[in-house]
C-alpha cells in the first residue's frame, strides 16, 4: 500500500488524479492526510501528490522511544551498509508546536540509541534536501497522533528511481523563496522548480523566456548568469529592458521559434491549459531546448485531466520528467524536466 498525500484544497484532485491513473484500483481515503492506494509507481505522476510514502505500513508506538525503536527496526539491515539514508519525520494532528516537539523527540532519541549500538547508521544518516542519487535511502514517518502514524521505507535506490512521485523534501513542502528586488512574485515559481529538480539556471547558459513580462523569471535567468531572450507583447521591467544580457522579441510565445537548441525553455504563458500543454509537446519533439520549466494554468477544476496527455506525450521525450503543483502554484501546475 503507498500512501499520498495532498493539499487540503486539492484531495478531491488527487482522488480523481488516483482514479484516472489506475482504474479499479480502491482508495482509501485517509482524512487530513491523503490516499492510500495499492498502484503501480512504475511510470506514475500525479500532479496533485505533495508526497509519496512508498509501501507505507500503519504504525502503532506508545512512547517516544517506541518510535524511535520503531524506526530503527524498520532499517536495520534494510538499508545498505555505509549508504547514505535520510530520515523524514512530521507530525499531521494537532495545532501548535506539539506534534513538531514530539517529532523533534523521537529524533533525538534515536541518534541516541543508534550512538549507543549502531554507530555506522548513525554517520551514514544525512540532513539534506538536495535531489536523491541512486545511493541514498529514505524513511518516511508521519505522526496522525502522538501514538499512531505511517511508516515508508524505500532503500536506495528506489527513492532516485522514484524522485518523479517522491520529494527530496520532507513532506514535498519547499520553503518559497525571497526576494524583494524581483519584479514580481512569480520568480518563486521558477526557483522551487530549479530546486525539485537540482538543477539551476547557470552562467553562460541561454534561455528563453516565453510570457515574460514583467520579468521576474528572465530577472532570476539574469542573476544567475545566462543570456535571456525574453518574449512577450508587453515589455520588461525598464532595468531588465537595458541589461545587455537580454534580448526582447515582441512577439506570440506560440509562434517564437529559437534560432538554435537553448539550454532552458521557461514559460509562464497566460493561455488555455491546453495550449501550454501543445507547445511543451512541440518544443519536445522538435529538441528545441535542454531543460525546460513550463506552467499550465488552469481557469476552473474540471480541465486537470487534459494533463493525462501530457504524461502520456512529453515523459517519453524526456531524460527527466516532472508534473507538479508547485508550493508557489495556485490555480496550476508546473512541468519541469531535462531533454
Ligand atoms: C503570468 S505573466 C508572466 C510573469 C513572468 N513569468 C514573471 O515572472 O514576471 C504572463 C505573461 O504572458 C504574456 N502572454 C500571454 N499570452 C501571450 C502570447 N500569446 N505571447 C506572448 N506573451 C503572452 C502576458 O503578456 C503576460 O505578461
């Protein structure tokens, strides 16, 4: 059984995401948590998952220390020898600091314990959120209640081979970034995008823009380096305008055609979802860029099967292939991925 979890506002999606995706299959409906579902991850992407917990198991502990002892049991010669593994531990009940102070407690105790009689676990157990590599392993916990809860453990490299369904993220929530010099918020769209994927824009890359006005995607391009050509029918932000490392095209974000394979397709296109989903396509099959990020707006809530397509089409095409609704998303979801 995997467990998913979603966003309060959109279980209902995850549910119908579920269903399209594996037909037949029953949900169990885990309320305040997400889905459980015995479905094949092979392949899988669900846009509206915040987390995968792979072949997760109900966990009954009393105390603190029973957590911990818990835990380790679950790994102890699960997870290879002198292998990287990372621990994921949150609470989902309560309100306040309760939960978070118990989890941070069971963490404690065990480094304890694994000080006292696994000391090799202990060096190998990293605190990162950098992408997966095929040698490290994961565990999961989420605490329902101070005694109940749900344990993952995927042993490398089942999480590097997962990372499309699984966030290197606990819980799959990326702090939004800060910046007060963008020209809008909308730059926190493009960095968690970079950061899921562990792949940032570089110096003396190119990129192109499409929709990008008023700038703040072709502004964070800039900061990091790369030449942008920024195409919209309304101009940037002035400074960006006069930066010699940008070139504005007037010009339909549909139409624009690159004069050679770029290193990145950005694109935050107000359109039909539909149409962002074509241009993806055709960017893909043509080889036109390197990496892409590509958001797909949405207008209500009944057009999110269009993204069936989009799997289907654009994950063959792809070393590297993401769907997801972003922390910074709102009515969207954002493609991201290597050629
Ligand atoms: C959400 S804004 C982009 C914000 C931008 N990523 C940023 O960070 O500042 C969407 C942009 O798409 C542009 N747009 C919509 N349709 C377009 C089209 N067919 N061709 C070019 N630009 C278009 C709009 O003019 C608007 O500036």
């Amino acid at each position: 059984m995997h467990l998913f979890l979603a966003d309060p506002d959109t279980a209902p999606f995850l549910a119908d995401e579920l269903r399209r995706a594996a037909p037949g299959s029953a949900l169990r409906d885990i309320d305040g948590l997400g889905f459980a579902a015995d479905v094949n991850l092979d392949g899988l992407l669900l846009a509206f998952a915040r987390q995968t917990l792979p072949d997760a198991v109900e966990v009954h502990a009393a105390s603190i220390n029973a957590w911990a002892d818990r835990i380790i049991e679950s790994v102890a010669g699960i997870f290879p020898d002198d292998q990287p593994w990372r621990l994921h531990l949150w609470p989902q009940y309560g309100e306040g600091k309760a939960g978070q102070n118990r989890c941070e407690l069971i963490r404690a105790s065990l480094m304890e314990r694994l000080k006292k009689r696994r000391r090799h676990m202990l060096r190998s157990l990293v605190d990162t959120d950098a992408v997966f590599d095929c040698h490290t392993s994961l565990v999961q916990g989420v605490l329902t209640s101070p005694e109940t809860g749900w344990l993952s453990v995927a042993p490398a490299p089942r999480a590097y081979a997962l990372r499309s369904l699984i966030s290197s993220f606990p819980r799959g929530e990326v702090p939004l970034a800060d910046d007060k010099s963008a020209p809008s918020r909308a730059f926190t769209k493009l960095v968690e995008s970079e950061q899921r994927l562990g792949r940032q824009i570089e110096r003396g890359q190119t990129c192109v823009d499409l929709g990008a006005s008023p700038g703040s995607w072709s502004y964070v391009a800039i900061q990091r380096g790369a030449s942008v050509i920024a195409v919209d029918r309304s101009e940037l932000r002035e400074d960006l305008m006069r930066n010699p490392r940008l070139h504005f095209e007037t010009a339909d974000a549909f139409k624009y055609r690159p004069p050679q394979t770029v290193d990145w397709l950005v694109c935050d296109v107000i359109a039909a979802p539909q149409r962002s989903i074509d241009l993806l396509i055709e960017w893909l099959r043509e080889k036109r860029m390197r990496n892409f990020i590509v958001t797909i707006k949405f207008k209500g809530h009944d057009e999110y099967p269009l993204l069936d397509v989009l799997k289907r089409e654009a994950q063959p095409l792809c070393a590297e292939f993401h769907l997801t609704r972003l922390c910074a998303n709102k009515n969207e979801v954002c493609a991201f991925g290597v050629v």
